[in-house]
C-alpha cells in the first residue's frame, strides 16, 4: 500500500517532468526537469530492489550525461532562444500522433500478458545482487562488456577528435 | 488505510534520525566556520572573533542572524528560478549524502534504550555509490548558480567549479573502488567492519596511496584551499555564488561545510577505520599489560565519538592546509587530476586487483 | 506489491512522451534529451520485467544502455559544438544545406 | 522428342562461336591504333563467319535433334549448366549472324571514326552475345546472352548514333528491359514448376497446367513481344534504327529483332502450346495490325531509314502470323522471312549507311535521280528493293508466300488482310525507290556523288547473292529446317492434344 | 595443466578476429601520435593488414564452430561470412579512404581507427546471440560511423550529415531498445535462442509480440535504409565525406541485414507469416520510394544513396522469402551489392581533386573522352547496379528474385523486376553523360596506388561473380545451414 502510494508519487513526478521537459523554451529548464525525472527514475529502480541501478543512474545519468548537456547547452547559449518557435510546424500533428501511439501501445500492452506477470513473486537478492550483477556482467556478459568499453572510447576519441580546435582550423 | 504500526514504524526510522541529524549539521556547519576563523587567525598569530560571546562563541549565532535578516537579492536578469533553486540543490545533495553514512554500530546508548538503534538514517547495500552519486550531482548546483546568475564572474566560476567537480570525481571514484575492493562491500558498515584488524590507511602498498588520492580529491570536491579556484577572489569576485546574499549566500557556506564534513566522515569510515577505536600494536604487543591497559582504556570510548574525533581531525587538516598552501593556477588543477592522479589511481586499482586476486590483500 | 503492468504503462507514457518530444522540437538540445527520456522508458521496462522474471539480465542491459547514453551524448554534443561553431544554429530544421 | 545428340565433331565448336569473339574484344583492349583494331575485328568475324562452315557441313539435316551438343555444369546449386547446341531452326541464324557481323564491320570502315577500338569491342561483344542466344539450351544461359547483348547494342546506338541517340538508346534499353524482366520471373516459375530445371530439352518435354501456361506465357510474350516488336510495343524501334549508326542498324534488324521470332518458336510454342492456342487470336489481330500499320505508316515516312523501320513492323508482322499459324508452312514460311528480313533489310540498311556516309542526310527528298550517278549502288539498291517486296525469285516471295500458305489453312480472314500488306510494301518500297533513284537530280549535292568502292561491294556482294540463292533455290534453306519444323508441329500437337479441353479448343479453331 | 594465460587465451579464441581488429585500432590510435602528417596513409595499409589478418583469424576459426560466452556469441558460419563481408566493405573502404583523405586535408589516424571499430562492431552483430550484445555492437558501429561522417569538420554538410544520422541512428535504436524490453519481458531472457524457445511454446495471439516486433522491425528498418524509415540516406550519404559514404553504403548495411537475418529467419521463426507482410510490404515500398526518388537526383552520391535504399529494397524481397534460399540470397546479395557500390563510390572518388566537387552527375561528361579506364569501370558497375548480366549484379538479383518465386511471392518478384528496370534509367544516365557527353573540360583524375587496387578489386569480383557465382553460392548456402 505504502508502495504504491510511493510508486504513483514517482509515476505522476515522471510524467510530468518528462512533459516539462520537452515542453520547455529553455534547454537549461529542460535538464533542471530532466534531473527531476532521473532522481524518480532513481526511485522507481529502488522500489524494484535496483539500488545498484539506481546509483549508477544518479552516478552516470545525471552526474555526467545531463552535465554534459548542461555545459553544451550553457556554452553555446544562443540568445535567438527566447523569440525563436519551440515546436516546428508539424508539432501538433505530432502530438497527436504520439497520443495515438500511446493510447496504441497501452491498449496492447492491457491485452497482453507478460508471463512473468502470472502470480511470481518479485526477485529478493541479498545485497542487491550486486554480486550477482557482477558475476553475470564478468562471466556471461563479458563480451558485451567489452564492447561497451569500446563504445567509451570511440565516444571519447570522437567527441576529443570533432570538438577540438585544432591550429589547422 | 495506512497501517498505524507503520507510521509509526517510518517516524522512528525515518523522522527521528533525520531530525537529529539536521541539528547536528546545523550546528556543525555554523560553527565550523568560528572554528575555521579561529584556527586560521591563531596560525596567523592572531586572535579571531573576540567580541560575540566568551571567545567568540556567540558569534556563528550573530551571522546566522545577519543572514536571515539580510534582503535575498535576486538580480533582474537572473533566471530566477534556477537561481533560487542552486543552493537548495546543493545543500539537499550534501544532505542526502549525510544520510547514508552510519554514524556507529547499532547501540542502545548504556542501557537507556529497550533495544538497539542504528546510527543512521538508511544503511543501503550500495550505500558507497550513492555517496558518490549525491556528490556528483551537487554539481548542478554550483554550475547552475553560475549560470543563472548571468554575471561572467560567476559562469567562469561555475564552469570552473563544475569541470573541477568532475575531473577530481573520477580519482576519488577509483579510490573508493580500491576501497571497496579491499573490503569487498559496498555498504559503509562492512567497510568500517572490514578494518577491525587493520586500517586500510595502512593497508600497504595500496592502501596510504588510496587514502592520499581520496583526500587530495576530496578537497578539490569540496572546492578548498588550494583547490579553490572557483572562488578565486582575486580573479573571479566569489565565483559562483557572487551574486547571492542573504540566507541563499548563507546556503552555500553550509554547504560546503556539509560536503567538507562529508569528505571527511568517509575518509574515516573508509581509511581510518570509521567508529573503531585506535589500538597500539593489537596483534604483536597488544597482550602486554600496560599496552593492554591503555587499549582497553581506548576501546572504552563510545564508537561515535572516536568517529567524530577523526571527523574533526580531517576539518582541522582541512584549516591547516588553508592557512598553509597557496592556490593552484587552473591549468595546473587540472593537470594535477587527469596527468597524476587520474593515472595513479588506476595504476593502485590494477595492483590492488592484483593482490585481491593472489591472495594478499 | 506494485503490479506490473503499472511500470509498463508508466515507461509507455514516458516512451511516448520522447517520441512526441523528438519528433515535434525544434532545439537540438531537447531532441537529445527526448531520446534520452526514451531510453530511460526502456530501463524502467527492463527493471521492471527484471524484478518479476528474476533475472538480473534486465538490469546488466540497463548498465550497458546507460553507457551507450553517455558515449552518444559525448558524441553528439561534439557535433553540436562543431555545427554551431560553423553554423550559428542549434535548430534541426535549420540544417537543410543538402536539399532534393 | 528432341534430345541433346552428343557433338558430332568432339570438339567445343560452338563454345568457340561465342568466346572467339570475345578473345577478339580482349585482344583489341590491348591495341590503341584505329586501323589495327578494325583490321582485328574484321579478321576475328571473318574467322567467325569461316566457323560456319565446319558447321553447317556437319550438320545432319535429317533429324530434328539439338546438334553439337555441349553440356558443362555451371551453378550445380541452382541446377544451371553450360548447355548448347543448334537444331534447325536455330543454325540458320548462328550462320546470318556471323555474317551480318562481317557486313557491319565492313560498313563501318570509314563510317565509325570516332573511339573505334570501342566500336569493335562492342561489336564483338554483340556478335558473341547473339550467337549465344541461338545457341544456348538453358534457360538462364539463354536469359544471361539475351541481357548481356543490351549493353553493347546500348553503346552502339548511344555513342555512335544519331544526333537524338540519347533518346533512342534508353528507349530502345528500358523497353527491351522492362520486356525480360517479366520474362526473367516466367523463367524463375517455370524453372519451379518443372521440377528444379533450366534445361530447355527437358521443359520441352514437361506439361505445364493451363493456368500457369497462360501466365507465363504473357510473360514471356511480353518480352519477345517487344523484341519482335509487335504492334504496341514497337515504338522503340523507328526511334532505334533511325538513330543507330549503320552496322547498329543492320545487326538490329538482321539479327535482334529476329530473337523475338526465334523465342517464340523455341520457347513459348514448345513449353506452353495450350497458352499459344488460347492466344493465337490475339496474335494474329496484332499481327495483321502490325502489318498494315507499318505499311501504312511506311508511306508517311520522308525519313529513309524510318520508312525501312515501319516496313520491318510490317515484315515481323507476317513473320508471327506465320508461327502463330501453328502449322507446319506458317512456321517453316515464318522461319524463312525472318531469314529474308535479315538479309534485306540488312542489306537495306546498308545501302541507306552507304549513301549516307556520302551525302550525311537521310530525307528522301533530298535524294532523286541518284541512279544515273551511281549505277551500281542503284542495281543493289533496286536488288534488296524487289526482295523486300517479295518479287517472285527473290527471297522475299518464297518466305511471304509460304506464311500466307500457311495462314489460309487455319486463318482465311487474317491471311486475306495480310495479303494486302504485300501489295502495300511493293506500293511504298516501289515509290520509295523512284523517288530515291529516278527522276532528275533535285539535289545539287548529289551531283558529284561517288559510286560503291570495293570494300563497299565486297560487302554488299553476300546480301545480293542470297537474295537470289533463297529465291531461286528455297529448298536449301527449308531443307536444313525442315525436320525441326516437322518435330516442332508435331510436339506442340501432341501436348495440345493429351489435354482434351484443349482438343476441342483446337477443333473449334481449325473448323472455323 | 594449462597456466592461467593458456585457459585465457583458450576461452578468448572464438573472438580472436574481433580482437585483431580492435588491437590493431587501438594499435593506429596510439601510432597516429608518432607518425607524422604526410605519412598518415601508413597508418591506412597497416588497418589494412590488420583486416587481412583478421580474414585469415576466421578463416581458420572457420571450423571451430558453436556458441560461445554463456550464449551470448555466436562463431558460426553464417557471422563467418558476415565477417568476411565486413572485412571486404572495411578493406575496400581503407583503400578508397587513403588518397580521398589527402586530398580532402582531413587525413588522421583516427579515422582509421574509427573504421575498425565500425567493423568490429559490425562483427559482434553478425555474431551476436543476444540482444545485449547485439544492442552494443551495433551502436558501438553506429558510433563510430556518426563520428565518421562528421569527419571533415569544417565543412557543413559534413556536420549536418553527422548530426541528422546521429539523431536518427539514436531515435531508431531508442525504438529497438523499447522493443527489445518488451522481449525480454515476454521470454524472460535476452537470448535469442531462449526467445525463439519461448516464441515456440508462447500464445501468438499476444499482441506485445508483434508490438515488440514491430518495434525491431522500425528501427533496423532505420538502419538498412528501408523505406519510410530512409529519409536521413540522401542528406547523410551527401554530406559525409564520400570514402565514409562508400564504407557506410556497404558495412552497416550489410551488418543490418545480418541482424535481421538472424533475428527474422531464426528468432521470429514462428512468426513467420506476420513478418512475411511486414518485410514483403517494406520491400515494396523500398525499391519504390529509392527507384523512384533516384530518377531526378543530380548529385551521384545522392544517386547512389536512393540507389542503396532501392537495393535495401531488393535484399527485403529475399529476407521476406524467408528460408534458406532466402536468406542465402540475401547473403549474397549483400555481399555483391559491397563490392559493386564500393566501386561506384571508388570512381566518384576518383573524380574528386581538391576544389573540384566531382560529385554533380554532369561533372562526369565525357569521361568515356577524357578517362576511358575509369569510365569503363564506372559503366561496369552501373550495368552491375542495374541488374544486367552477365555483371554480378545480376547473379544477386536473380537469386532474390528466384528465392521470392520459390515462396510464393510471385507478385513481389514482379515488383521488384519491374522497378529494377525502372533502376536502369538513372544508371544508364550516369553512362549516358560519361560516354555521350561532350567533356566540359579536362577532368584530372586523382588516381593512387590504393584507389586503384580497390577499384581492381571490385571489378574483378563484379565479373568474376557474374560469370562463376557457383562457389560463393554454395558457401552462402552452407553458412545458413548452420541457423536454419
């Protein structure tokens, strides 16, 4: 009971942080929204016993992504910003379709079943599996891990690569 | 219906250590600073606040009072809504930090209470990284101070605070990581648990250079002398928080006593052995009677307190360097973390893997 | 105990919410973030599906897709950098030299 | 029912037909000078065309079976095999096109000046691409040198043609294009339908259910349909010979209109002869259309070359009246014009290609009274005029004669109005010729004109002897096709026959 | 007893090419420090050895066959002969890469680099047999292309391609990834062999099945260009520099094929008759949208970009006639279409010297004049493109159209004949101003050792293949035996 009540907060904070976000003028509104929504994202992991997640949610999500657009959008303040249109002229259009994609999504996902929803019980680990997490992203997961690695880096030679002023320039 | 046993249940849990905690900060952040005043002042050979009350004492109370008084001016092309909102941000993240961190083991305070308490608000699984999250997100607070405040000054201390923030992070991250390989936990309690036979501070080789990397980027986190160079004032005004005044200017002081207090709470816990008292020689001399005496004598003190005196060891660290060191230049601050530090901690975190894997750690 | 399907609906509603977000904006930044809003709708599935299947395999694709997130954001923001560097503009429809 | 009789002379000869020319193109990358890569090309075709001797000595006549036979396997996943051989009906054209390669080398002599060593190559290209499509006996085989024979064809209208060759070339590719494609897919059902097989012989052989008969059939209807091309679909064709240099022109008429012809006979009759009854109607109205709309839009023409491209609609008429006429002269008749329409309206061609090198116009009307000037040019010109017509003696009359033959049997009505087609191809191809020769020189330009050199009447020499050959000897050449004829009648009766809706089909047809 | 070492480099065996590419582009990124600026195309033919060396990795791995790493890798033939497509489209793109680069001033280590990374990830989609891992190779591809195509970073258009293929490549996968969730709600796992376990036995009728199918078939429609979902080809395939263009037109096309392949014929096989529509439908649309939209382009690489969505168009016609043939067709099929359009884009290199842009179709008048080697390869690969045998173009078309046929999608096969002969006017164009155009003035055509072996490559393998298909055929057909 407690937990749902505590869900429907995070729900109801998400959904409309998120729709804060993308409705705002200002980009730097949108990240303070946006860290809103990570912070409850945070919560909803917690409620589902994914403390670890949810720290690395904070840790990476907020802590590095959404600072790094908050530097970008900070450094390239362009002041056209406040008289410049917010939507592009397809935008109700698009709203409207986005509403029939949800009512869509919703009404399928209420005429489908997980099978995990039939009567099983959530997960209990102790310590929030962070053992397990490990064990499974170091044996079973090892390839993807590294790959992941991968990833760091070309996102890092990249980004080092494009938006270094270089003496050629 | 909410169940009554419940509420109850939240509000002994919850609301009571939470309450004790926000006194505790407040009064710490308020006197830490006649603290910081007075040491810097009797290192200079001077006295501090003499007037306010016997020695000062008085004083935190006097500028708690101009604080709340004072007008809170919000400049006319501020975004005043980030603007009033940074500080908050700030303090809530130095907080939420604060509420993780166990203060001691569970005690019943000498028989006063029926059953055990915890001394802590959440003693979480991950708790470790959620000390690191609440940190890394204190950020926004500093860089969007910075910005709102639409003052140059205060974006270039933002960007600078922000930037330090961040680069120092990720040694302090391997740090702790090298912690947490030693003690294999990432709760605080098993940490504090893991040092009974040892201090990781002298848990060699790793350990004193771990303890160095954490401190050395703990105050750059919490912007200290001589890493303060988003508060430079001879170059930047205040930094970041120049535009503010009033109880918001007064946030930013708690909160960065806060995150000192922080800082220094984890150094303890995590190399110094948290709550656990100091023993001379336990394991080869420790059955000698004298040597037994004074450590039967040291035990005897309440774990929290040994925890709070260590925690008051590193804020005087914390003064002793400010009146010591003079300030980094920027370009050097940042080379400092990604040309040394970055590299040496992973380099002690490949060979305290090492060691974990043989064995000998 | 929370049912399932309410995650579900909720990570739906935020999935929708980027898509709307991505598809109707103009500023580059807050088409960014959109998709981010639906990644994060993912991760609310994966962990939510993780928790009631009992397996931990969600929560290690919530680690990688995390990771992802911040090598594309890294990226992307050096090509913003770039473009209004030589551009002066961060609005999408605006980037229309190739044309036909 | 034909089978693949093992080569008679054990050795690869027409594998050699096909890649002799290709070797040739290889060997003329490596040559820069002009007239050496004429001298190579012409060498290569001349050899080409002596090739043709070996075979049509060992060639056995008498029996309908696919002769010379070689059988490789190629893509064995897919069942495809290297698999040729030449019967009757096709030996004639394997021997044309070796000639009419030589012929448009010839032509081209002084004609083409510009990248020559590129001419060749695509005329050798073309020549072994033609030549496997008569030869080869699998049906993808036969799909790849029906394609592959677009590229150059495409090269040559395009680079050397006219001054609208633009235009010309992508029509005359899209619509031949468009045309395969569909057949390339009947291909595909057919190879799915028959049990896995591309093998000619072996879908010969194989009983198609009617519905798939009538679908595949239009699909390959389609493609021979514009190859031919039949009365809808011929638009590419003015356009195409009037804009092709001449030896494009000549190859086009001589040989790649006639593959059209030579699809249905080998293709579409054999493999679905219920599909080809049920559509003979249609084929004959197309075809009498065809052949009264080309004669008449023959006579509108003041272009000498387009009036030579509607009067081949006209002929290419008569020549599917005649296959569709399903009989034993139609076909064998069919055969023969196509044979005659190769070599006069090549030799057409060539008469308007030498002409125009001279005088660079192609107008009737700036010609007139050129007779007196160059007599001989005239002769052949008068020559490949009456066989066009279908004077009696010539080529032209036994083939016209033998379809119309045909065509009464089964078809009065159609053979009637087809008949009057005759009279208006001696109508245009006379008045044409009076205009063209005769009279006073309106043209000044014409006054000095040069006759025919050797090189022009060496070329010219073979068209004029066969005209008269064929005419006055047919039986050379309805000997050499006779048994397929024969073995072809009798095979697609058969098949109709073993269906006996069919049958009835048949009856009503034939008692009307 | 094996040492420690011996049980590591044992387990890490089945991603010894993989690795090779990844050290040898981690190998470049460090050597880009010590080499100087006029010698930077070393760095090239050493990635290129680096790629020959993984060739031959899995050529010898070939029959170490099985699944390795908990499920979640695959070595089996099929990603044997996607690897060796990538290694073809990775080769053939470092070669035509090294020249453009000096001439376009852009020349660095890095790109290299970012190739090899592209290809590796490319490699674990081919491999993958897990969503986890599919997920990150292709991103980990998609990255480095996004990074790529942003390359020439003063240029505009450069920057424009990056950003929009970036923000699209992320939209789509942000899609894949939703429907991937719903998956591994559905099954429980992310194994594709445990989602097709749990396809087998499931009720059908759900309807997240086919939303979660759906979702996929979006966004990898995004990633092989498949129209509606290509409108990001035309603006990226400009904008990028055009040696990226050639290597994107080939690898991440081919890698998103793999994946369908994978996913499609063996995950979603008991979805077979739903997604038979859906990919029948896309395919339609494809091959008409990219045939139609490329008859009025004037700029070859925005030709060559409708080009490839129509032949994403024809590559669905075989993955939607599904079965071995299908997809062996579709293997094949892509790996001709690598080696025909590396050549196309080779030739528009060729034509590109600094300040010239030799990229209008007009600026290739009278190249069949002034260049008869590069006009006649050019004339090569656009017969190839449009399906004209005896080109190997034709050897691919025919088997998708004959695999069509076999399933009973006659009428797709129809479709797709009639707009490949539609396709023939815009090739024949690009023919049409090389040989029957005047030349407007002298072309110089920048030519270099390495663009001219590339170019040889692809000519030699688009008439090879056309004439003797019958061994890659059977080696195409073989590899899919393995998941079929």
């Amino acid at each position: 009971m407690v937990n749902q009540v505590i869900f429907f907060y995070f729900a109801v904070v998400i959904l409309a942080s998120a729709i804060l976000t993308i409705t705002q003028k200002n980009p730097i509104h949108s990240v303070m929204f946006m860290l809103l929504l990570f912070f409850h994202i945070a919560g909803v992991f917690v409620l589902l016993n994914a403390e670890f997640l949810a720290a690395v949610q904070l840790i990476v999500y907020a802590g590095a992504i959404l600072i790094l657009y908050l530097f970008v959008v900070m450094l390239l303040n362009v002041d056209r910003e406040s008289t410049a249109a917010r939507a592009n002229r397809f935008w109700p259009w698009m709203a409207g379709f986005g509403a029939l994609i949800a009512a869509e999504v919703i009404l399928l996902i209420a005429r489908g079943t997980f099978p995990s929803e039939a009567g099983q019980q959530p997960m209990r680990l102790a310590g929030s599996g962070v053992k397990e997490l490990g064990e499974l992203l170091y044996q079973k997961y090892l390839v993807p891990f590294e790959v992941a690695s991968i990833i760091l880096l070309v996102g890092l030679v990249g980004a080092v690569m494009l938006a270094k002023k270089r003496a050629s320039d | 219906m909410l169940d009554m046993n419940q509420l109850l249940h939240y509000v002994f849990t919850l609301g009571i250590p939470v309450a004790v905690l926000l006194a505790f900060i407040l009064a710490n952040a308020v006197y830490l600073q006649l603290m910081e005043r007075k040491v810097l002042a009797h290192m200079q050979g001077r006295l501090g606040p003499m007037r306010t009350g016997w020695h000062g004492l008085l004083q935190p109370i006097a500028d708690s009072v101009k604080f709340l008084m004072k007008e809170d001016i919000i400049p006319a092309k501020a975004d005043k809504w980030v603007f009033s909102l940074a500080p908050f941000i700030l303090l809530v993240m130095a907080f939420g930090s604060m509420v993780i961190i166990p203060y001691g083991p569970p005690t019943d305070f000498f028989g006063l209470l029926p059953k055990k308490v915890p001394l802590w608000v959440s003693n979480l699984n991950v708790g470790i990284l959620f000390v690191l999250a609440f940190s890394s997100v204190g950020t926004y607070g500093v860089i969007m101070a910075g910005w709102a405040s639409n003052n140059k000054y205060s974006l270039m201390g933002g960007f600078r605070s922000a930037a330090q923030m961040i680069s120092y992070e990720i040694p302090m991250a391997f740090s702790i990581i090298t912690v947490v390989l030693m003690s294999g936990s990432l709760n605080l309690s098993d940490i504090v648990n893991a040092q009974t036979d040892r201090w990781f501070v002298v848990a060699l080789p790793v350990g004193p250079v771990a303890f160095f990397l954490y401190l050395m980027s703990g105050i750059a986190e919490t912007n200290r002398v001589p890493f303060d160079l988003p508060e430079a004032e001879s170059e930047l005004v205040a930094g970041y928080f120049t535009e503010y005044s009033g109880i918001r200017f007064g946030m930013f002081y708690m909160a960065e006593y806060m995150n000192m207090i922080v800082v220094s709470l984890l150094a303890s816990i995590m190399f110094l052995g948290g709550w656990l008292p100091v023993q001379i020689l336990p394991h080869t001399l420790g059955h000698i009677a004298p040597i037994a005496f004074i450590n039967k004598l040291l035990a005897a003190i309440p774990p929290t307190i040994w925890l709070l005196g260590k925690l008051y060891f590193f804020i005087f660290f914390y003064m002793w360097l400010r009146a010591t060191l003079p300030r980094y230049r920027y370009d050097q601050l940042m080379s400092i973390s990604w040309k040394i530090l970055l590299p040496l901690s992973l380099g002690t975190l490949l060979v305290a893997a090492g060691m974990k894997q043989m064995g000998w750690l | 105990m929370i049912p399932l399907s309410w995650y579900i609906i909720l990570s739906a509603a935020l999935f929708t919410i980027g898509i709307v977000g991505v598809l109707s904006r103009r500023n580059i930044f807050i088409i960014l973030m959109s998709m981010e809003l639906m990644l994060n709708a993912a991760n609310i599935n994966l962990v939510a599906f993780s928790h009631y299947s009992q397996t931990l395999t969600g929560q290690i694709f919530v680690m990688f897709v995390i990771t992802v997130a911040a090598a594309e954001a890294a990226v992307a923001l050096a090509i913003i950098i770039l473009l209004s560097r030589n551009r002066g503009s961060i609005y999408v429809d605006e980037f229309n030299i190739m044309k036909g | 029912m034909l089978e693949l009789k093992l080569n008679q002379l054990d050795f690869p000869l027409l594998s050699l037909f096909i890649f002799l020319p290709v070797l040739g193109a290889f060997l003329l990358l490596f040559i820069k000078n002009a007239m050496a890569a004429r001298w190579v090309a012409l060498v290569v075709s001349i050899i080409e065309l002596g090739l043709c001797v070996p075979l049509l000595l060992n060639f056995d006549s008498s029996m309908a079976h696919m002769q010379f036979g070689e059988s490789i396997p190629w893509i064995a996943a897919w069942n495809i095999n290297y698999r040729l051989g030449v019967d009757g009906i096709s030996i004639l054209f394997v021997v044309l096109a070796a000639l009419l390669t030589v012929i448009s080398i010839m032509v081209s002599w002084t004609a083409i000046q510009d990248r020559v060593r590129e001419f060749m190559i695509a005329m050798l290209f073309l020549e072994a691409a033609m030549i496997g499509v008569f030869v080869s006996l699998d049906l993808f085989l036969f799909y790849i040198f029906w394609e592959a024979m677009l590229i150059p064809m495409y090269l040559l209208i395009g680079i050397w043609g006219g001054p609208n060759r633009l235009y010309a070339a992508i029509k005359f590719f899209l619509y031949t294009l468009v045309g395969s494609v569909l057949m390339l897919i009947a291909i595909i059902a057919v190879y799915f339908a028959a049990g896995h097989t591309f093998d000619v012989l072996a879908l010969m052989n194989y009983k198609f259910s009617h519905t798939f008969q009538m679908w595949a059939f239009a699909a390959f209807f389609v493609a021979f349909a514009v190859k031919v091309p039949m009365f809808p679909v011929h638009t590419w064709l003015p356009d195409a010979h009037v804009e092709a240099p001449t030896a494009g022109s000549i190859i086009l008429a001589g040989i790649l209109i006639k593959m059209g012809a030579y699809g249905f006979l080998r293709f579409s009759l054999p493999f679905f002869p219920d599909a080809a009854l049920a559509w003979t109607p249609a084929i004959m109205v197309l075809s009498v259309i065809a052949i009264i709309y080309g004669a008449y839009m023959a006579f509108a023409q003041t272009d000498f070359k387009k009036l030579i491209a509607y009067s081949s609609v006209s002929h290419m008429g008569f020549v599917t009246l005649g296959i569709f006429a399903l009989n034993l002269q139609g076909l064998e008749g069919g055969i023969l014009q196509m044979l005659n329409h190769g070599v006069s309206t090549g030799a057409l061609f060539l008469a308007v290609g030498i002409i125009y090198e001279r005088t660079h116009t192609r107008q009737i009307a700036d010609y007139g009274g050129i007779a007196a000037r160059v007599p001989v040019y005239a002769t052949f010109l008068m020559i490949v005029t009456f066989s066009s017509i279908g004077l009696p003696g010539t080529n032209g009359f036994i083939g016209e004669f033998t379809i119309l033959l045909g065509a009464f049997l089964h078809y009065k009505p159609y053979a009637v109005i087809a008949s009057l087609g005759i009279i208006l191809g001696a109508g245009y191809m006379l008045w044409l010729y009076q205009r063209v020769a005769f009279g006073k020189i309106t043209n000044a330009h014409n006054e000095h004109l040069a006759d025919m050199n050797a090189r022009e009447v060496v070329a010219a020499l073979p068209l004029v002897i066969l005209v008269f050959f064929i005419g006055l000897y047919p039986n050379a050449a309805f000997g050499v096709i006779h048994a397929s004829v024969e073995n072809l009648v009798q095979h697609v009766n058969a098949k109709m026959a073993s269906a006996p809706a069919v049958t009835q089909m048949l009856s009503t047809v034939i008692g009307n | 007893m094996p040492t420690l070492y011996q049980q590591f480099m044992q387990s890490m065996m089945p991603i010894l090419p993989e690795a090779i590419v990844i050290i040898v582009a981690l190998t470049v990124l460090v050597f880009d420090f010590f080499i100087e600026k006029e010698r930077k195309s070393l760095l090239g033919w050493y990635s290129l050895a680096g790629i020959v060396i993984a060739a031959y990795a899995s050529y010898t791995l070939m029959p170490m066959g099985g699944t390795f790493f908990g499920g979640t890798f695959h070595l089996d033939p099929f990603a044997t002969f996607f690897n060796f497509v990538f290694y073809i489209a990775c080769g053939l793109g470092i070669l035509v890469s090294i020249n453009y680069l000096e001439v376009e001033d852009i020349h660095r280590g890095e790109y290299y680099a970012l190739m090899l990374f592209a290809t590796s990830g490319m490699m674990f989609m081919a491999s993958a047999g897990d969503l986890i891992l599919l997920y990150l190779g292709l991103e980990l591809m998609a990255l480095s292309i996004y990074i790529l195509a942003g390359f020439m970073r003063g240029s505009n258009r450069s920057n424009e391609a990056a950003i929009k293929y970036l923000i699209l490549g992320a939209f789509s996968s942000g899609i894949m990834l939703y429907g991937m969730s719903l998956l591994y709600g559905l099954a429980g796992t992310t194994n594709l062999s445990g989602i097709l376990a749990f396809l087998r036995v499931a009720d059908l009728s759900n309807p997240i099945i086919f939303l979660a199918m759906i979702m996929l078939t979006v966004s990898f429609g995004f990633k092989v260009a498949a129209a509606p979902f290509h409108m990001w080809v035309p603006d990226v395939y400009e904008g990028a520099p055009t040696s990226v263009t050639a290597f994107m037109s080939a690898g991440p096309k081919v890698a998103g094929f793999a994946v369908l392949l994978r996913v499609f014929l063996y995950t979603f096989e008991p979805l077979r008759e739903h997604s038979t529509a859906i990919l029948a439908g896309l395919a339609v649309l494809t091959m008409a949208v990219g045939n139609v939209m490329a008859l009025s382009q004037t700029n070859i690489k925005r030709m060559l970009a409708y080009s490839s969505i129509a032949h994403a168009g024809y590559a669905l016609v075989g993955l939607a006639a599904g079965g071995p043939d299908g997809a062996a067709s579709v293997m094949l099929y892509v790996l001709i279409y690598a080696f025909m359009n590396m050549g196309a884009f080779g030739v528009v290199i060729m034509l590109r010297k600094a300040g010239e842009r030799g990229e209008e179709i007009s600026d290739f008048a009278g190249l069949g004049k002034t260049n008869k080697t590069a006009a006649f390869l050019m004339l090569i690969f656009m017969f190839s493109l449009t399906g004209i045998p005896p080109l190997a173009g034709f050897i691919g078309k025919f088997y998708i159209f004959k695999s069509a046929v076999e399933a009973g999608l006659v009428w797709l096969a129809v479709a797709g004949v009639l707009f490949s002969a539609i396709s023939a006017y815009f090739y024949l164009r690009v023919i049409m101003v090389m040989y029957m155009h005047e030349p407007k003035e002298s072309i110089e055509l920048s030519s270099a050792p390495s663009l001219a072996l590339a170019l040889a490559i692809s000519v030699t393998a688009v008439i090879v293949i056309g004439i003797y298909p019958t061994d890659l055929l059977n080696y195409a057909r073989a590899s899919i035996a393995g998941i079929m």
